[in-house]
C-alpha cells in the first residue's frame, strides 16, 4: 500500500513537472484593447508571471466586456484569446485570474461546454480559476445605474454607465443567470474545474494613510462613499455575499494582505499589500 501510494505521488510530481503551465489575466466591465497597462498595471502582470517555470507563458486578455456574458464580443472573444494562447504555446496548464464581471465572463464558458466548440479545450486545460472580486452575484449598484438614478453619474467611470454587462449584474439578473444558466451557486451543479475567490472586505481611504493611496485615492474615496449603499462587509463594489456566491472562498483581504489590509475593489487588479505576490506563488502549485 505504502508503495503505490509513493508511485501514485511520483507519478502526480511527474505529471505537474512536465506540464506547461500558462496562466490568462481576464478584465472586468469595460472594453480593453491595452489591459495590461489601462487595467492591471504591468508591475502587477509582470511579477506575477514571473512565478511560471516559463515566465512567457501568459496572455493578458482584450474584450470587449461591456455585452450581455454570452456575447461574441465578451465570452465569444475570451474563447477565441484563450484558445489561441493555449494552441500556440503548448498550453497543458491553465490557470485563469479573473477580476470582477471577468469571473462571469470566464463561468459562462466553463457552465456551457456545447455552446461553443473552443469551449472544451478551454475546459480541459485549465486547472483553477482565481476569482478576483467576482460579481458573482451581482451588486446593487447596477440597479441602481440602471434605474437612472443619482448613482448614474456618479458611477459610470467604475461600471460604464447603461450597457449589457452593467444591465446583467443587477442582482435579480444575475439570480436569474446563476439559477439557470451557471454552475457553482448554491443549489446549482458544481464548476467542472476549482472557482476560487478572493473576497475584498472593507475600503480605506483616509488621506494620512499611505495604503489609501495603492490603485488611485481618487477611486478609493469613490468606492468608500458607494459602501453607504452596501452591506457592511463590501469592497465599494461588491457586497462580499456576491464575491463568495460562485465556487469557494480562496481567502478574505484581511487574512493574507500585509498589514492586513482591506482591498477594494480597484485595488483587488493592482499590486496592492502582496495580493501579486500571493498570486506568483499559486503559478507553481
């Protein structure tokens, strides 16, 4: 027994060390053409991909994020740029960061296996999904951009105003979506492949406070002055209900930032209290 089982171990560090291990930065609401350095940073991209046996292994995806989840533009796009990665490079190890709306985008794919015939290569290479503040299940927020109210003005540098992807996050939508079109909600079949998130769980943004500062103090008071409109434990965005919806909870901020720091949402795409360096240790797990 002790023998198979040291084999089965070997054959499983066999396995990981002869893979080709890539990992995929997928955006939130909006459309990019230049995510590395209009959403994520390149400081963020660039140390964590450095934690790759082969730091070249890495796609930072450019759709177009503000459709309906299912859209060519958005899922069809994410398909196309996932495939093509995988094709090209070798790609026998996936590992997906997505942030935000990003994490529907990316659950639409792995709960629709038939819709898209990219679909399955995309599901059968990738090892793990890391959900960076998921909008899992929605965020009153889109409610109320879209109901025209004074959040509209207020918030169209963080959601884009009244396009699709705002208008499928409002809450009762997405409730919808997760009961009869996505896996991982509660009730629901499980991800065929691991949806973890990471949950951010309060927002700082005192001027004395350096910390307030990491991923724009402009946004941070903005997403502090939205969490009136949220439950207590929110990032300025997402109440944590919605973050935690999908998948398993990988960690809340406070327990793993340094510091112990709270990341909004904003600063849950930077290189805020060591979330990069965290995620670079995951690429070789």
């Amino acid at each position: 027994m002790v023998r198979y089982l040291l084999l089965a171990a070997l054959a499983a560090f066999s396995s990981v060390c002869h893979a080709n291990t890539g990992v995929a930065f997928v955006h939130g609401t909006g459309k990019q053409t230049n995510a590395t350095a209009d959403y994520w940073t390149s400081s963020f991209v660039n140390n964590v991909r450095g934690g790759l046996p082969n730091s070249a292994n890495y796609v930072v995806i450019n759709c177009d994020f503000t459709k309906y989840m299912w859209d060519n533009a958005a899922a069809g796009c994410l398909a196309g740029q996932l495939n093509t990665f995988i094709n090209n490079r070798g790609i026998t190890r996936l590992i997906v960061i997505t942030h935000s709306n990003g994490g529907n985008v990316m659950r639409w794919i792995l709960s629709n296996p038939t819709w898209d015939s990219r679909y399955p290569n995309i599901i059968s290479k990738t090892v793990r999904v890391n959900a960076l503040a998921p909008s899992s299940a929605g965020t009153p927020l889109a409610d109320a951009v879209i109901s025209g109210n004074v959040f509209e003005g207020a918030l169209g540098w963080l959601l884009g105003y009244q396009n699709d992807a705002v208008r499928m996050q409002q809450t009762s939508w997405m409730a919808s979506y997760n009961a009869n079109w996505l896996y991982g909600t509660a009730g629901r079949p499980a991800l065929p492949k691991p949806f973890r998130s990471v949950v951010g769980t309060d927002v700082d943004s005192a001027i004395w406070d350096p910390d307030s500062y990491c991923g724009g103090y402009a946004e941070n008071v903005g997403l502090e002055t939205t969490q009136w409109w949220l439950n207590s434990c929110s990032d300025g965005f997402l109440n944590c209900s919605s973050q935690s919806a999908a998948g398993s909870v990988w960690f809340q901020d406070k327990a793993r930032m340094r510091g112990s720091e709270p990341l909004s949402h904003n600063q849950s795409r930077r290189a805020c209290f060591g979330l990069d360096t965290i995620l670079r240790a995951d690429m070789g797990a």
